[in-house]
C-alpha cells in the first residue's frame, strides 16, 4: 500500500487529509463536504484522488464542452466551415437564460467565435445559437423538421453513451438549469468527457487562451468583442483548459488540467527507449472556492501519480481505472 501523498504547498496543506487505498487517493475535510472531485491520469486513466465522483449533480456551464465537441465533429463530418456565419434569434435569447456577451436578434457570428465565446466566456446565447444552426443542418441533412435544439441536445447525449457517461443527462447547450428538465452528471463523466475533449487537438485552440477578440456583425457593420477567459487557473504552471461552470444549483465547478514533459525510459523486456507522456485532468464540482480546491485537486492528483509510477503502476482494483470505476 502506497503512504498518504504529503501535500505540496503550503496553502494547499491543511486544507484536506487523504486516505490511500489501493493507490487511491480519498478525500475528506470541511472544505470538501459539499463537493465531487476526481483527478485522473490522461494517458492510463488512473484515478489518483476521488471524492462523491459518481455523484449525479448539476454541472453548469461545463456542459458546454460537450455543446463545443459535437459543433466540431459535426463540422469534420460535414465539412461545413467554421467560419460560417450564424444569425442570432429572439428565441436564442430566450431558450439562453442569460447574455453575458450583450448579443441582439439580427447578430451575426462565425461558428468559430462563437465556439470561442461559449468556451471562454461561457456565453449562454453564444451556445444557443451555436446549437440551434448545427440542429438545423442536421436535421436537413436527416430530411425532418422539428426543434434543432433538441436534435443538437440528442447529439450531446449520443456523445455522452459513447463516452461511457452512464450518469449524465444534458438538456440544453448551455447548462443553465432553466429546461423543463435539470441537467446532470459526475464528477467521474465529466472526467470521461474531459478525455475525448482532451484527444481532439483542435479542441484545445478554444480553452487554452486568457483573452481574444470575436468579430460581431450587427446591421453589417463589424463590432469587435473582447473575450475573457473565465478559467483563472488557465496558465497557473502548464495548466492549458479546460472550462468553468457556475451556477445556482451547480455551484462552483471547474475542469482543468495540465501536462508535464514527457520522459524517456527502458522499457524492461525490449530494453528499448520508450516515452511517456504525461497529463492530468482535475475535476471540482458544487464548490464554493472551486479555483482553490480545482488547484488542490490537481496537485494532489500528481502527488498520487508520481508515487504510482516509482510503485510500478500496481493497480489492484478494477474501480482504479476511469472506464471501470
């Protein structure tokens, strides 16, 4: 059995006590008796630290990771462009719930920016159109009418079962829990979905910027839209993405991660050079100091992982492993 992964910072030390069994890290402590939080090892998919992980709970805005994963693979798929235009609607607005961005009926953006917006300002309408003009191609493409929201919605939830995120439900693109019925996931899908997220190099363009500028053309004439990135981890040592959420019922949420240089070992039968990689994904859930607990969670994640790899990456139990926990 592994020692308790000592804690690396000073004010990351007394915040939680961990407990390791099986090579796991479990939390408990005040500071997250009202949170989920995994961390897991991209490229082995070891859970390094977990705590309430297959709690179903709202997740905010985190959802529009799935929203901006299935615009793109709807766009490799269908070569539509990404600098297409889409025209904001009144119902956008409405279906939104919120308009951090400012947008108005008649707006027009590329699918890019507005991949960019939802991603980096967490822009609810920017979302909302985004799913409503992929919604409608498909189902042109399908040969049906009806809601394109909701065929945009079915296509996060196809993304979701083919992750292997048993216990999510999206009802909207944005996460904003303002559907007939509330959105949900864990900690541990989250995760799963972060991993997809991760696998997709184009993905990254759109949460590893602090700010960038979106073009708006309202009544032809371009305005320039200044974007913030609401992820304040984003550049905290390699830390590169990847989204927060927050909301009334989701509370504080936040995924990020980061990765380490790659190393190069002896591979023992072979006695050939191998190189691994390495990267972490940390989740927080319902926090009310996600950015504190988010930092915690991952530091904590690589302290596990470090002391797995000098263990020989024993894994002992099948819950270990991300695809079977």
């Amino acid at each position: 059995m592994l020692r308790p992964t000592p804690v690396l910072s000073a004010r990351v030390s007394g915040l939680f006590r961990l407990l390791v069994l099986s090579g796991m890290c479990l939390i408990s402590g005040a500071l997250f008796a009202q949170t989920s939080v995994i961390a897991v090892d991209v490229y082995n998919k070891k859970i390094h630290v977990e705590s309430g992980g297959n709690v179903k709970r709202p997740v905010g805005g985190l959802a529009k990771v799935a929203t901006a994963l299935v615009a793109l693979d709807w766009s490799d798929v269908t070569k539509v462009p990404l600098n297409t235009l889409a025209t904001v609607s009144q119902s956008d607005l409405q279906i939104a719930g919120s308009n951090s961005l400012g947008l108005a009926p008649g707006d027009q953006i590329t699918l890019r920016d507005l991949i960019y917006a939802a991603m980096m300002s967490s822009d609810n309408v920017a979302a909302t159109t985004l799913a409503a003009f992929v919604g409608n191609d498909i189902n042109a493409r399908r040969g049906r009418g009806g809601d394109p929201i909701a065929t945009f919605v079915g296509e996060m939830n196809k993304l979701a079962a083919r992750e292997g995120m048993k216990k999510t439900r999206f009802t909207n693109p944005h996460g904003f829990e303002n559907s007939r019925s509330t959105p949900f996931s864990t900690a541990a899908d989250m995760a799963r979905l972060s991993m997809y997220a991760i696998s997709r190099a184009p993905f990254r363009f759109y949460t590893n910027q602090r700010s960038r500028n979106i073009t708006v053309l309202r009544g032809g004439a371009p305005l320039t839209v200044p974007l913030q990135n609401t992820n304040a981890l984003l550049r905290r040592g390699n830390i590169d993405g990847i989204k927060t959420g927050n909301t009334p019922m989701s509370g504080g949420c936040v995924i990020v991660t980061e990765e380490r240089p790659g190393t190069v070992n002896k591979d023992p039968a072979s006695g050939a050079s191998v190189v691994y990689r390495h990267r972490m994904v940390a989740i927080v859930l319902g926090s009310a100091d996600p950015f504190t607990e988010g930092l915690a969670v991952l530091q904590q994640g690589w302290g596990g992982y470090d002391q797995w790899l000098q263990a020989g990456r024993p894994v002992q139990d099948a819950k270990e492993l991300l695809g079977t926990f």
